[in-house]
C-alpha cells in the first residue's frame, strides 16, 4: 500500500512539474519559416534558411562550343531571422550570407557577412520607418528577393546598375487615391554601402514610387517573379525611382571598386519599371539611366590602369507563362549600352534568354536552367565583336 501511494506521489509531482514546464514553454509555428514567440508574448523570432547550388558552363564563342569558363559554386547561402520585440509594431530583420560570392568579398576585402540588419516601427497600417542596413528602394528586380527570381539570377541590367544596400533611415507609405493603391518608399543613406567603417560627408537620396491602378496583388505578388497566385484579374505595378548618390566612394556607388582619395564622384541613377500579371501570364520590364561628370578615374598613370564608373543605360524585357503543372517558362532580353566616353573600356552587351523553372514548394523549392546566347559589341572597335553560349541550371531549397 505504501508503495503503491508512493508511486501516485511521484506520478502527480512529474505531472505537475510537466504542466508547469508547458506554461511557461515558448510557443512554435511554421508557415514562413519556423516562429518561436515567447510565453508572454513579448518577443517572437522566425527563423529561416535558403540554398542556392549551382553550376554553369560558358562558350568560347558561337561556333567554337569549347567550354571557356565554368561556375560550380553556392551561389548564395543565406540565415534569415525576424520578428518583433516587446511590440508587434517594433519589428527586426537580421540577413546573413555565407558563400563568397554573396559577401562582396573581392571588391571589400574582407568577408562582408552581414547583409540585413534593421528595426522598423510601424506607426499605423499605412506608415512605416527604420534603421538600419538594407535594400534601397530599387529598381524592381533588386527590390524582389534572390530567392524569388524566374531564372537562376537577376539581368545584367541589375548587376551594372543597381543600388544595393546601404546605412540609413528608411521609410514606407502607402494608400489609395480613389481606385488607385500607390506606394512611396524613400532613404537617406550613408551612399557606401554594406559594412563600412566610417562615411564621408556626401549622402545618399533615394525614393521609389509605385502605382498600383487595378489595387494590391494577391499574396504581395508585386514582388516575386512569375504569377505563381495565378491573378484572376489583371494586375499591374508601374514603379519610378531615383537615385543621388553624393560623393560616392565606389564605382558603383553602394557597389563596386574602391575610388582612390580625392577621386569622389556624385552618381546619379534613374529607374523606370512595369509589371502586369495575369492568369499564369508575367510580364516585367525596367530601364535604368546613370550618369556622372569624369566617368573615367587614373589608377595608377605608370600602368595607365584606369577604373570607371558606368555610364549609360540598361533595359530589360522579361515575359513568362505558368502551366499548371507549376512548371513555367520564361524569356528575357537584356541589354547594357555605355557611353561613348567609356567605348575603349567596356563593351555593348545584349543577352537573349530562354528558361524554365520547375516548382515544386513555390520560390521555396525549385528547379531552374536557362540558355543565354550574348553578343559583345565594341562602339570603339577597339576589339572585334563577339558572340557565345552560356547554360546555367541551379537547385534552391529553403524555408
């Protein structure tokens, strides 16, 4: 008998024990990733994880088909934290990258891991400001995620003209005027990009504007590629953005080569995009302008080695359809014109592109390859024009 209510005392102290442990236990959820929220509500933190793996191969030219360079890399390797801290409104997001190629190590130096890092107060459902380190309100396929692009990246037209990151105050307004949904994003910003030690003087202005004429997308569709939400009316985003970078330390402003002393430039960046999406239809274009007085800065005048900062314009053109089977197939034509003060130092590329994309999770898992056929033309002629083949195909999973 005493054994047998020694047996119930320790079951009903294990039992209590257990259910004390459970009340205070932090609560879990997965959807976007996988959320942990505090027992009293106070803090909640998700976690999420992305892989890009991919390898690619490139032509010497049209008709030699002899493989000149081969990619077989992480692409991007990326630790996503966000959430919130005492206040639903008071909110965080932490982005870390991990491959070399995604740490903008060969311009820096040194291995840039931080990409994110940002608080944001929503003050009401329609204004939003920050602190902090991240996007600048783009062009459109900079403003979409890596992890939500069509093909395996984004058009040469992003690589040469882009805003990239940067430190600074950020802030986000939107609303409606009648039928129309509009959108204003705007930053004041260090203008030297991710992880400097210190700035100088000159800042960086950047603002977005974009009008929504038939309202919202449906599940944010405005930015992730393809019409994976399948519109069942036609929506359509037109996006203008400019960009005063003042006295800009980099080729390309938040991005590039390191100017030497003295050899600051103001570089000035114009953007204008379209978007419309309907029933498994996409379509996505953009055209960006960058100008700057002396584009050209001696580096070293023994060697007459020179750096430059791009100026000129890009366009870009990309169309898709999204079968139903959730595998999808797109076009790009892409294009990067310098001006005639950069003929000698930097060709007219045009890249034509086809690929498909298989999803099998959305933008979450997927398989992708596209086929680029790019034509290099010298407006100097100081070197014969060329042609070749490049193929990529990548694998992305995450959560």
């Amino acid at each position: 008998m005493k054994k047998l209510l020694s047996v119930f005392i320790l079951t009903f102290v294990m039992s209590t024990n257990l259910q004390a442990q459970n009340a205070i236990a932090p609560y879990f959820s997965y959807g976007k990733g996988l959320g942990i929220t505090s027992p009293d509500s106070l803090f909640m933190l998700n976690i999420r994880f992305r892989i890009q793996n991919r390898f690619a191969f490139a032509t010497e030219s049209l008709e030699d088909l002899d493989i000149k360079e081969v990619e077989a890399r992480v692409r991007r390797l990326r630790l996503r934290f966000d959430g919130f801290i005492y206040n639903p409104k008071l909110t965080y997001v932490i982005q870390l990258s991990f491959s070399r190629g995604d740490m903008d190590f060969d311009d820096t130096g040194f291995p840039n891991v931080v990409r994110d890092a940002i608080v944001l107060y929503s003050v009401n459902e329609h204004f939003t400001i920050g602190l902090g380190q991240t996007k600048l309100p783009g062009n459109r396929q900079r403003v979409n995620s890596s992890g939500d692009l069509q093909l395996p990246d984004r058009s040469i037209v992003n690589s040469t003209f882009n805003v990239d990151r940067d430190f600074g105050l950020q802030f986000y307004y939107n609303n409606k005027i009648g039928f129309m949904t509009y959108v204003v994003r705007g930053a004041i910003t260090s203008g030297e990009g991710r992880n400097v030690t210190k700035s100088d003087r000159g800042l960086a202005y950047t603002g977005r504007l974009e009008l929504l004429p038939f309202g919202y997308f449906t599940n944010g569709g405005d930015y992730f590629e393809g019409d994976l939400s399948r519109e069942p009316k036609p929506k359509v985003s037109v996006g203008l953005t400019y960009s005063d970078n003042e006295n800009a330390t980099r080729t390309g402003g938040q991005l590039g080569v390191f100017l030497p002393p003295g050899e600051q430039r103001d570089i000035e960046t114009g953007m204008v995009d379209f978007l419309l999406k309907y029933n498994g239809w996409a379509l996505a274009s953009e055209y960006l302008n960058r100008s700057t007085i002396d584009p050209l800065i001696l580096i070293d005048p023994i060697e007459s080695d020179y750096a430059f900062i791009y100026k000129g314009h890009g366009f870009n053109l990309q169309g898709s359809y999204l079968f139903k089977n959730n595998l999808e197939l797109v076009s790009r034509f892409s294009e990067v014109k310098p001006d005639m003060e950069l003929a000698d130092f930097t060709p007219y590329i045009k890249q034509y592109t086809i690929g498909t994309t298989k999803y099998m999770k959305g933008h979450r898992v997927k398989l992708q390859c596209d086929v680029t056929l790019e034509h290099r033309k010298w407006l100097s002629d100081i070197q014969p024009d060329s042609k070749n083949w490049q193929v990529r195909f990548q694998v992305e999973a995450g959560i």
